[in-house]
C-alpha cells in the first residue's frame, strides 16, 4: 500500500499536476492573447467607422453650410427667388443619393423652399434645428426621424444669418441613414456594430447576427459626443481545443517520459541499496561466524600444528617430510583464512598512527621484488618523494598493498609490467596499481568486491573485501578499472593527516622511480 502511495505522488508530481499546469498556462494564454487581438481588431474597426462617419458627416455639414451661405444673398420674402432655391436644393440632392432631402426654413422655422414635397419633417419641434438657432452655428440631430415612407434619417441644420450676425432662416439636410449604412456594411461585413448618441440611444445599427453573451468595446468618436460599440470577435473554440489538445498529448508523453526515466533512476538506486544492504549482511553474516567460531578453530590448529611438528621430529623420512609440509601449508592456510574473518567480523579497537605512504611501501618492498621475481614480472615503483602521511594501522595498509599487489603479478604472467605509484593533493593521497595483465569483463569487474567471489581456482573470494573493510576504516575507498586483455588499474585514496597541502598531484615523471 505505501508503494502504491508513493507511485501515486510521484505520478501527480512529475505527470499530472504539471501537464495540468502547462495546459492551463497555455489555454490562458491564448485567451489572453485572443482577447488582445480581438481588441486591437475592435479598435481598427472602430476607427475605420470612425473616419467614414467622420467623413460623411463633414462632408455633409460643409455642403449645407455653403447652402446656407447661398441662400443668405437669395433670401428675401419674395416667393418666386425661393421656388428658383427649391429647384437647386433637388439637383443636389439628385446629385447625391445620401439626402433624404434639403429645405430652407425662415426665422419661424416654417418651410419655404425644398428640394421635394413629398417629405413631411417637423422642423418646428426639432431640438437640434432649434439649437441650431440659438447657438447660431451647424448642429447635427441626437435623434433618427423617421419618414412617412420609412426611411430614416439624421437632421442637419445650418442657420442663415445676416451681415449682422441675425438668424434669418434655417438649411436643413436630411441624411438617409441606410446610405452611411450601407458602405459601414460593406467595409466590415463580419462585425456587429452599433453607433449610439450622448443618451445611448442607437444611430446607427449593425448588429443584425451580434452574438449572445459576446462582449462590447466601447470607443469614443473624437468630434462627436457619439460612441462606437463594435462587438468583440469570439474566439475560434474548435481550433483553441484542436491546439489545446496537441499540446496536452505532447506534455502528456514528454511527463510521461521523464517519470519513466525517474523510475529506472529509482529502481536503479534501490537495486544498489539493496546490493549493498545484501553484502553489508554478508559480511554482518561472515562477522557474526567468525566473532563466533575463529578462536575455537584456532585453538585446535594449534594443537595440529605442535602434534605435526613433533611426527616431524620423530619420522625423518623423505617421503613423511613431504606430507608434514603439505599439512603445515594447509594450516597456515586455514589460519590465513581464519584471520580474514577476523577483519570482516566487528571491528575492534586499533592504534591509529602516522604512516609516511613512500615509507610504507618501501618497508614492503622486498617482499614484492621478490614475488615479481618469481612470476618473471617488471616491476617498478615511483614514489612521491613527499612526506605524504596518513592516518592507519601501518601493518594492516601492508596487508592491503601485499594483498592488491599479489592479484596484479598472478594477473600478469611472464614478461608483464606491474606499476606502483604514489601522488599527492591538497586533501588525499593515491597510490596507484597498475599491471598489464589479463583484465577484467564488466561482469567480472562488478562481482569483485562481493564476498566469496574470486576467480581464482583456489582463493576464498574475501581478500578484495577485506581491503576494501581495512582502507574504508583510514576513511578512504579504492576504485578498480580495468579492461580484458589490457590490464588492471587499482587506485586507493587515503585522506591525508593534515599536515601537507599541495596544488595539484605531484606528476610521477618528476619523481625518482625504483625499477626492478
């Protein structure tokens, strides 16, 4: 169950929750980004209406400002002048289709002249035709009247005034609403828009397939108290969730990937916890028989060994000589084996001491020399020519120095090379073990420091072991590479005392080296 648990939240951790994430990121995202567009596209809406409104209304105000400045010189009681007006003001208007008509009022604001009859207006009642009059300017209508056929339009009043600034009569233009319509339609056929006056109320509207529920943008016109409502552009659904849905099946593989690469990561650490837990209760196992059984086997080798001795006082016989020392080997043996078990058991109180490491290795080496000898290889010793020191059983490294260089001259054969080396740094010491023997496989090299596994047709499998237990002890580690049909490298690492520091390891080409 807590397996399972733990599988559980690292899958929310690496897969879920982060694909959730992303894909809520990108989703936000893009209706961010969607309603930035839909808002830059509101605005260029906007100010193409904007201009075209802008436009025709000026255009318009200008044409009946100049009306009005014609009928100011026209402009007398007698009705015949007016009737020559009333033929002008139906060529402009034939002249342009957006008048629904043009008529000239008096200072009563009754009609006297006009481009049509058929168009029935209230120009008494009209608020922007009498504002006109008061402020004595141009004003456009906050209304759509509507005629008796219909049609819509806006009022545009420009007064006639007198030399002495004194409102003799009124133009009026009606615009036709549709006309203005009609090109906004053709300029953005796909937005809804509505143009509203300074009440809210609409002027213009174009919002005939407006969506349900879509947001409005509101933009102010410049020369007019109007505003521009433009419908925003919904965003595009099917292709939000066909990106959407890309995106999440991408992240979805890649966390899925990842977590797969961090359960062989983990699967793979707990297999080497578990290995080395395995062999940490081997040698517990091996600690507990020898701590148990090493002094009991003791007792009686030594009494086999005295008993041996005196047949071998008492029978002189070659051939009873012979069998005397193969028994005496097989004791030593069994009691070289014995001590082994010794060292993997508990550890036991040890007097730690200075060891100079080139010292060390010098004391030992006749014993090498003379192994080397006797397996026909050269072997060659460089030194550090440092005061390099450590802090160990002085006879215990021997132990590991004799037992690592034994593997390497049994590895070697006639006419190999064996090299030992010593370098030193700011915070270690290595000493370094080469030989270009017979190597190793990659299977072979990660079963080396198992215990009782050995290649050898007559080892016990536990010498790797205990120098690694006896080199772990000093705080150091020993790291082994090694190539079939190349050869073999050992390297021990050994922390120095304290007492030296140096800037890098000493190179071994400048070092005085004992060739043998």
């Amino acid at each position: 169950m807590k397996f399972v648990k733990r599988n559980f939240l690292l899958y929310c951790t690496i897969v879920l929750i982060p694909t959730i994430t992303l894909l809520f990121v990108y989703v936000w995202s893009n209706i961010q980004e969607n309603e930035a567009l839909q808002n830059q596209q509101a605005d260029w809406v906007a100010s193409i209406h904007e201009r075209q409104i802008d436009q025709f209304l000026m255009e318009t105000v200008v044409s009946t400002e100049v009306l009005a400045l014609s009928s100011s010189f026209l402009f007398t009681p007698s009705t015949g002048e007016f009737d020559e007006l009333s033929a002008v003001l139906a060529n402009v208007r034939q002249t342009d289709p957006r008048y629904g008509g043009i008529f000239v009022l008096d200072k009563n604001m009754s009609l006297v002249a006009g481009s049509n009859d058929d168009v029935e207006f209230p120009f008494e009642k009209s608020e922007s035709i009498q504002q006109a009059a008061t402020l004595k300017k141009t004003t456009i209508s906050e209304s759509v009247y509507e005629l008796d056929k219909g049609q819509e339009v806006w009022a545009v009043a420009s007064p006639i005034t007198s030399p002495s600034n004194e409102v003799q009569g009124m133009v009026v233009s009606l615009l036709r609403t549709d006309s203005i319509r009609n090109i906004l339609t053709v300029l953005t056929p796909n937005h809804s828009v509505v143009l509203l006056n300074g009440q809210g109320q609409p002027m213009i509207d174009l919002s005939k397939y407006s969506m349900i529920g879509q947001p409005w943008k509101s933009i102010p016109l410049e020369r007019l108290p109007w505003v521009l409502n433009v419908q925003l552009v919904p965003v595009d659904i099917e292709q939000l969730v066909r990106s959407s849905f890309l995106i999440f099946m991408l992240v979805f593989v890649m966390t899925h990937i990842l977590f797969i690469w961090i359960k062989y990561i983990l699967l793979k650490r707990q297999t080497e916890r578990e290995r080395v837990q395995n062999e940490a209760q081997k040698l517990e196992l091996v600690g507990t028989l020898a701590a148990s059984t090493a002094h009991e086997i003791r007792n009686p080798l030594t009494g086999i060994k005295g008993l041996m001795q005196l047949f071998s006082e008492k029978y002189k016989s070659e051939e009873d000589q012979f069998y005397f020392s193969v028994i005496d080997k097989e004791v030593t043996r069994i009691n070289e084996i014995v001590s082994e078990f010794l060292i993997l058991g508990k550890p036991t109180a040890q007097h730690s001491e200075l060891i100079v490491i080139d010292d060390c290795i010098r004391e030992i080496q006749p014993l090498i020399q003379s192994e080397a000898h006797l397996h026909n290889v050269r072997y060659q010793f460089r030194p550090s020519n440092e005061a390099l020191t450590v802090l160990g059983v002085r006879d215990q490294l021997k132990q590991v120095l004799l037992n690592l260089t034994k593997n390497s001259l049994e590895a070697t054969g006639e006419g190999g090379v064996l090299e030992m080396t010593v370098l030193g740094s700011k915070k270690d010491v290595r000493i370094i073990i080469a030989d270009n023997g017979i190597g190793m496989t990659k299977d072979e090299l990660q079963k080396v420091f198992q215990p009782f596994y050995t290649s050898k047709d007559a080892g016990t499998g536990l010498g790797l072991v205990v120098c690694r237990r006896i080199i772990e002890s000093f705080k150091g580690d020993i790291f082994i590479q090694s190539e079939k049909k190349i050869g073999t490298t050992v390297t021990v690492h050994l922390p120095l005392s304290g007492q030296q520091t140096f800037d890098e390891y000493t190179s071994p080409s400048t070092t005085k080296s004992l060739d043998i």
